[in-house]
C-alpha cells in the first residue's frame, strides 16, 4: 500500500482511489473502472456493489441512478454516470447495469427496452 519515489526517504502511502500490490512499488496504481478504495495505504481495491457506479480511481461507490431502459456509462470520467438509451437488441433494467443482449427466442425492437420480449409465434 505503499510507493517510493525517485528521491523519496520515506514510502508514501497511497491515496484513496489508488493501490500499490507487494513492495518495492515505484507508484500506486489507479483502482480500475468497477472497483474502488476509500482507504489510504492499500494494497488493493474493492469491488463495487450491485447498482453502483466506480469510474476508473474511484475513492467510493456512486449510485447509478439510470431509470429502467437506459444505461450508465461505465467509463465516464467524471465520476457521475451519464445515462443512454438501450440500444435496440438489448435491455437495460437501469441503475448501473450494462445493456444485456437477447437471447435467442427473444426480441427488443426498439431502444430503451427494459426487458426482452419473447418472440411471437409465425
């Protein structure tokens, strides 16, 4: 949870939203998107929950408050998501799930479905 860089004396802990894994660390590495680390000094970072939203370095976990039919997009780097249509082909339950697409034997003809409908018969 530490890195020393060149000319430091002493390891300087990383920040939140940072990691450094092992010893002899140039540099923390950013938490990567889907993750976060609200502590100083890890060695790791921690998944983020169902429903929310953790941008690349993310020090918390941010809701994605995406209504159903639309999306948060996962590589936003401001750390808000911004919400899109689902695009057609694929349903989005909304919050910070990814768009989902149908499996065979169902459709979503339009955007911003929410759920895949099944086939009709024909």
């Amino acid at each position: 949870g530490h890195a020393c860089t060149t000319g430091s004396v002493a390891p300087v802990p990383c920040r939140a939203g940072t990691f450094a894994f092992g010893s002899r660390n140039a540099e923390c590495e950013l938490c990567r998107a889907g993750s976060y680390q609200n502590g100083t000094g890890a060695s790791s970072c921690l998944p983020c929950g169902s429903g929310s939203f953790c941008p690349i370095g993310a020090s918390l976990e941010l809701p994605a408050a995406c209504e159903p039919g639309t999306y948060g997009n996962v590589t936003d780097g401001d750390g808000l998501p911004d919400c899109f249509d689902c695009p057609a082909g694929s349903s989005c339950p909304g919050g910070a799930a990814p768009p989902t697409q149908c499996v065979a034997g169902t459709v979503a003809p339009a955007e911003r479905m929410k759920t895949c409908d099944s086939c009709g018969g024909g």
